[in-house]
C-alpha cells in the first residue's frame, strides 16, 4: 500500500521533509502512525494528535485504502 | 456574505468588513490579533503560521455556519493568515453583525476561540536570541516538554 | 492614545484603529453601532443624535480612564457621531487594544454598555410613516408613556 | 437670580427652545425645575432625570448660584 503523508510543525521538524510517499502495509492511521514514528522519531505521543485523512478528520483506526493522503495534526496554535 | 479564508499576504480589514453589510444589523463586532513583541517572557521577532490548507478551509466553514445558527447573527466573516509576521502585523481577523450587540459579541469571541482550538494553523515563533519553536494552544513551547 | 470624543462628521474606523497602536498588544476588539432599518416592529429612514457636548465629553473621558484602570488593557478609545445618520451609518465606534483577547472582549462590552447608560446622548428616530420621537435608553419610544 | 437653561430631547421638544435664560428665585435644581416643568408642560417627573450645573453633575439640591448654566437630563439613548 502506498500513503502520501503531510507534515506540519513539530512533526515536519523531525521527519526533515513537508511531504512523502511511504510504501508499507498499515490497516489504520494508528498503526501507520507507530510505523512513522519509529522512523522518525516524531516528539509525540498519538494521544496528543489528530489524524485526518483525504482532507477530513477521522479516528485513529479508520480503514485505510491505498493512495490515501494522511495527515497526522499536533495541537494547533492559530489566532 | 459569511465565510472563512486563509490568507497568505496581508488582511486588510476595511476590505473584510464589506462581507458584514446588513441594514438589519445594528451592531458590527472585530476581532484582530496582532503579533505581540513579546509571549512567555521571550522577546519576539516574527512569527511564521504554517497551514493544513484543506482542512482549515474546512473546518473554519463549519465554524462559521456553526455560529451563524448558535447566535442568530446576521453575518459572519474570518479570515487567518498564513506566512511570515512580523510584530504588530495582523495574524487573523473575525467580523460579526447582528440586530444587538450582545450576540455580536458573544459569536465574535466563540468564533476566536472556536478557530485557536480547532482550525489546523501552527504558529513558529522566532525570538531576538535567535532561536524558535512551535508552540501549543496556549503558547507554550512544544520543544520544553522533550527536555 | 486613549480618548473619547464626539463626531459630527463621518467616523472612519481606520483612523481611528491608529489610537489603538501597541506593540504589547496581542488582541483588538472593536463595537461598531450601525443604524438599522428598523427599531420595535417600525421601519427606520435616519436618526438624529442631539448631545450635551460638555457633559459628554467629561463622560466619555471617564468611561475610557475607568476602563483602562477596571480592565488592565493597553489602549482604549471611542468615538460617538451627533447630527443626522442614515441606514447603514456608523454611530458609535469603540476600540481596545489588550495583550490577550479576554480583557479586550471584556473591556469593549462593559465601554458601549457605559457609553448607552450614562453619556448624554439622544437618539431621534424618524419612521417612514413620517412620524419621529425620541427613544429612552431600552429604544422604546418617549411619547408612549405620555399616551 | 439669572438662570442659563439648554434644554435636549423631549424637554428641548416641550420647551420649543434649545436654551434660555430665566430670571426667578430657585435655591436648588428640584425648585428650578418645578417652576420650569409647570411653565413648559415637561412630560418627564424629575425621578426620571438627572441634572447637570456648569457641566458637572450635581444633586438636586444643590446650591444654584446667579449665572449658573443649568441642564436637565432625559434618560440617554446614544449608542
């Protein structure tokens, strides 16, 4: 399965890239996220985070399908 | 007529306005937030706001639609900006008219409120030291808590 | 620079935001009163405000000092217009800048709330039947109770 | 004693004169404006009013010296 990821803030800090295109297998946004992560070393913890998937949010074991654009949101700090 | 944009050049706030013609509403309530020169005890330089475009185009639609329908106003309009500040620039701006001005204030700051807690934007602070960092809804830096 | 004062020209928001200028300011909330095509159920064509100028002015001035002092923000300033207004004009204008939104939310309410209740202000609203009358503080009409 | 009176609103209506000036004996703004309501048919009893002398507000019994500016307050509807 293919998975185009954006990354915004603290986590596009730790990944060293805004964007890419992962190749793995991962039923859910959790899982892929614990995948990422490792990889990545990302400075939080899933429970601090928000996952969105094709422009919409959806819960951490929403079904993932191939060519989906995932975006793993840190807490916002708008205004 | 009420929407929510992000912006990537400057807002220019008698401009948005016209989106809150009413000749029913009697009252007009802004919000602007300024950069500040200063956040946590640090001096501030600039301040960059990165944005999950899509989303936030989404979710400060709902936010609109959200308080045109919990406070009966007549018209509601925001706009947030995204890109380089610097200190006094206008980082977001939220419009509201309404019949009376108790409801034009209370929508302004559920709007204010509503959009710093939900809309996907990420303020990066640079300070005159020379460093920076993300910060957490309440400005607080995220990098503190890895240490 | 905080102050208060009576317009008997047009109000331009814009220049008037300049008084609110800060650059500990984080956060601007700004009242604007536009008349309204209608009040109680009658359809409105223009209002005329009468004031006692003198007496208003030391009100207004007052207000603004007690709101800097009860509310701790940075700039506050207001602007109230006298003479003939029609549909759409702006007829009060008051602005506060703050280093957090709560205090400027706060501030700007409690600033028309005072501005309505004790500056000697009168509003005469003409209808488009071609009656007029002058309005107590709740926009009721005077001469009701005369009846 | 001379009286200087500016009249606003329903009273400036009652009266059919933005201002005046009076001459009669009246120690205090209550007796003033006694004399002034009988003579002009104001239709607002003083409870309603607030009074202003020389442009500051002032009790109604306060003490009314020969030239003072007087002005009678109807409740305010700016905004």
């Amino acid at each position: 399965m293919s998975y185009r990821l954006l990354y915004f803030a603290s986590l596009a800090d730790a990944a060293g890239v805004a964007s890419e295109t992962v190749d793995l297998v991962a039923a859910d946004p959790a899982t892929l996220y614990a995948h990422l992560s490792e990889r990545h070393r990302f400075p939080m913890s899933r429970e601090r985070l928000r996952v969105a998937v094709n422009g919409a949010l959806v819960g951490w074991d929403h079904a993932l399908a191939d060519g989906d654009e995932i975006v793993f949101l840190p807490p916002v700090s708008g205004g | 007529m009420s929407s929510f944009r992000l912006a990537s050049g400057a807002i220019d706030p008698r401009a948005e306005m016209h989106a809150l013609d009413d000749a029913g509403a009697g009252a007009c309530v802004t919000f602007e937030g300024w950069v500040r020169n200063h956040n946590e005890g640090r001096a501030v330089t600039r301040l960059d706001y990165q944005a999950y475009a899509a989303l936030a185009d989404n979710e400060g639609t709902v936010i609109i639609a959200e308080a045109l329908e919990r406070f009966g106003v007549k018209q509601v309009h925001a706009v947030h900006r995204v890109g380089t500040l610097v200190i006094g620039d206008l980082a977001v701006w939220v419009g509201v008219s309404a019949a009376h001005r108790g409801a034009a204030f209370d929508a302004c700051r559920w709007i204010i409120d509503e959009i710093k807690l939900r809309v996907p934007i990420w303020k990066n602070e640079h300070y005159t030291d020379g460093a920076s960092g993300w910060l957490h809804p309440d400005n607080t830096p995220v990098a503190a808590e890895q240490a």
